[in-house]
C-alpha cells in the first residue's frame, strides 16, 4: 500500500513488534530486516564517501530491492583507507518520508556489527535532506576488506540494530578495505636556519601525490597542513626569532588519504641586529666607517652613494671596519651599513650621510681650466670655461653640504648672481659629462 500518512503507518508498524525481533545471525543477516522494506518510497538515495584510497559513489538508487528484504549488497562499491585515517561519509535520504539513518562497520570480520565500537553513527534524517560525518579507522584494525551498512528505518519505537526488524526503511552494504597505510616520509631536514626563515628537504616516497606539511609553535601535529607541496622541498620565511618550531609533513597518497605525521623540531636564530656605525675619518676623497660587532652575525655589507635609494646589496666585508676611497671632494655621501646573519636573513641598513672635505688646493681637484673671478666675489661671480661644449651644470653648496644654487649653462661663459648669499666660503662644482672641477671661492 503506497502514500499512507505517517499517523497510519505508525499504527501499522506497531502491530508488527511483537514480530520485529526475530532477526537471525546468519552471516550478514540479509533477510527479516523489513516487514514492508523501501517500496513505499523509505529508501537510502544516495550513499558516497571521500577521503579514501578508493572512494564509494553510489548515487540516486532509490528503492533497489524491492522485496520485503529491502536489501542490496554494492560489492563493487569499495572505500579504501587504512588506520589512522578518517572515512567521510555522506547519506542522503529519499525525497518523501524523513528516516531514522544508521551506519554500521563490522571492523573484526566476524559477520555481525554487534562489536564494540562498530555502530558509527544514527540520528534523524529529513525527507530529502542528507546527513555526513566523519569516523577513524581505529587502531589495531587488521588488513582486509571489513562490511560497511547504512540503514534507514522510518518511525522506530524500539532500539534499531544492524539486524532488527522494522516495518519500512532499506538497508545498503558496501566494503570498507583497510590496506597498508600511505608511508610517511623517512626524515625530515631543517636547513637555512634563520632568524625568520628556514628550508625543509625530505626523501621522496613512492607513488606520493604530494605533500602535506606545517610549521608550528606545537609538538602535537595539525589536523590539516597549512600547506602542500608536490616537490620534496618547502620553505617558510615568516618566523619569529630564536623561537622553537615543529616541522610537521605527511605523505599525500590520494585525495584526503594522507600517512601518519613525521615531526622534526628546529630553532630560530635571535633577530639579526644591524651594527652600530661610527664615520672615523673623512678626507677631500674617502671616509673611513667601523662598527661594533654583532654577535650572530657571519658578515656585514655596507655601500657610499650619492643616491638616497638603498641598494639591493653592498659589499661585503667580515672586518669591522672599512675605508672607502676615490671618491669625489666636497660632495654629500650616504654611508649604509648593515649585518648579514646567514642566507637572506639581513638586518636593517644602518644610515648616516657624510659630506668629503672641499679641496685645500684648487689644483688638487681641477681637471678642467676654469677661470673664475672675482675672489673675493660679493654680487655676480663669472665661470670661463675656455674648453666648454655642450651643457654644463654649475653648483655652488656650503660647507655643511647644503646646495644653495645650481644653474645649467651651455655657454662658456657663465655668471651667477650671489649677491644674497651669506658672507662665508662655498664649494663651486662645474660638472660638464663625467668631467667635474671643483673649487673653492670666498663671498664676501
Ligand atoms: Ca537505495
Ligand atoms: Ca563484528
């Protein structure tokens, strides 16, 4: 009889209790388990699992067995994991009553799911709705295919098992294979230890898909991996300092079917602390920088420019101190310095800006002929450049650095107005192409 309203049905199903507990113990009771079955449209839908070595996906199967048995056996319908990993599940109820779902795994192979431990789940199940969940394959469980069943069963008034009878509902067998488990890897290598970073290398293992892999401040392995990775390499450059970390990596043998975790623990190095710089000696054409040391550090790197940018790099010295020549008189430096503690772990660059001396003798620094008059000078300074072609740029700074006037010429002749400039010595560099003069003159 079809589209009974539940109240009937209920009626119904009570006078058949007193039946309803004569299940037998065959093995994998396959008969009494229904006085009506799934006919009536109290079925199992559809019924899939993930996480698996093999994964089962049985859609859309409605009332299989119509029969008062109710029954099917998938047999070609396997989940394969092994201990240590979890099966997901997934139940969805048919689209006309809601059910009662149960689930089952004969973990010992003895024909029945009266075990310790082998009902995994029940609860209720709304009229097409679907239930999921999650169950580890328990230690000690041996190798070899175990029986997995999901049961649906409308409207119990007693205690629902494996076997009882009941009026409506199905019942679906699959396997539940649990094989060797994914291997782990065989180590795990921590190099490059920085203050913030470090590299991961391990052996790769057969067959892997990938790896799963973490680090974090926990001895105790992640649930999941931050991260993964198809190479036998990793690398992680967003640590703390002098900070105990655990490496946690698993082999990844299929789609959520992972080994058991392999840990390997390691320590940051302290911050790379950047030098403290001391300018020693400054001449018309170099400065002289030392610095204390650093007591992690393996090198220092430092550069002179005359662009404000840092550089990407210095130049390297394992000394503590250094003496940078060739460089142009009465002209602003900027001195950067900073500790190397290992690969690419830097410390911050340390700054200051040096002026060089201005020559004591023109003739120490003229590489052109100019003739500049007069000196002293107090209103208009002329600059004759007899050699003069092309653009030239004619600089006049004080003598901390400060550049007070500045003007391109593309004549010989050249004449600045310095009548409101302050009394005092200034520094004229005339620059034409890489030829640059310099000199002092006196405005009065
Ligand atoms: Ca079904
Ligand atoms: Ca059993």
């Amino acid at each position: 009889m079809k589209n009974l309203c539940p109240l009937v049905r209920f009626a119904a199903f009570s006078a058949v209790l007193l039946a309803g507990t004569l299940n037998s113990n065959a093995q994998y009771c396959t008969t009494n388990l229904y006085l009506t079955g799934c006919i009536d449209d109290d079925y199992i839908q559809s019924f899939r699992t993930t996480g698996g070595l093999t994964n089962i996906t049985n859609y859309l199967t409605g009332c299989s067995n119509t029969t008062t048995a109710a029954y099917t056996y998938y047999s070609a319908h396997t989940h394969t994991t092994s201990v240590g990993n979890s099966v997901n599940y997934s139940l969805v109820n048919g689209p006309v009553y809601a059910e009662n779902y149960y689930l089952f795994v004969d973990w010992n192979a003895d024909g029945d799911f009266t075990d310790a431990g082998e009902t995994i789940a029940s609860g209720a199940v709304a009229i097409g709705d679907s239930v999921t969940g999650s169950f580890p394959v328990p230690a000690g469980t041996s190798l070899g295919t175990k029986r997995m069943r999901a049961r649906v069963v409308y409207n119990p008034s007693s205690t629902v098992t494996a076997c009882s009878q009941a009026n409506y509902g199905e019942v679906e067998d699959y396997n539940l294979v649990v094989t060797t488990p994914c291997d782990p890897p065989s180590s795990a290598t921590i190099s490059n230890i920085a203050s913030t970073s470090a590299d991961m290398t391990w052996p790769a293992v057969s067959g892997a898909m990938g790896y799963d892999w973490d680090v974090t401040t926990s001895p105790t392995p992640p649930t999941m991996g931050a991260y993964n990775s198809t190479t036998t390499t990793a690398s992680i450059a967003t640590l703390s300092p002098a900070t105990i970390y655990y490496f946690h990596l698993r082999t990844q043998c299929a789609a959520g079917y992972y080994s058991t975790w392999v840990t390997q623990t390691f320590t940051t190095l302290p911050p790379c602390a950047p030098p403290t710089m001391t300018i020693d000696d400054i001449t018309t054409n170099s400065i002289k920088i030392s610095w204390t040391p650093v007591s992690n550090a393996v090198n220092y790197e430092y550069s002179v420019l005359t662009t404000t940018p840092p550089p990407p790099s210095g130049t390297s010295t394992t000394a503590l101190s250094a003496t940078i020549s060739s460089l142009n008189g009465a002209t602003k430096y900027y001195v950067r310095l900073r500790s190397v503690c290992g690969a690419s772990s830097y410390s911050t660059w340390q700054f200051k800006q040096a002026f060089t001396h201005y020559p004591t003798s023109v003739d120490e620094f003229n590489e052109g002929s100019l003739h500049i008059y007069p000196t002293p000078a107090s209103d208009v300074l002329t600059i004759e450049s007899p050699e003069h072609q092309g653009n030239a740029i004619v600089q006049l700074t004080d003598v901390s650095g400060r550049m007070v006037m500045e003007q391109e010429t593309n004549t010989p002749t050249t004449t600045l107005n310095i009548s409101k400039l302050q009394p005092g010595v200034y520094i004229l560099k005339h620059m034409q192409g890489s030829a640059v003069s310099i000199h002092q003159i006196v405005k009065q």
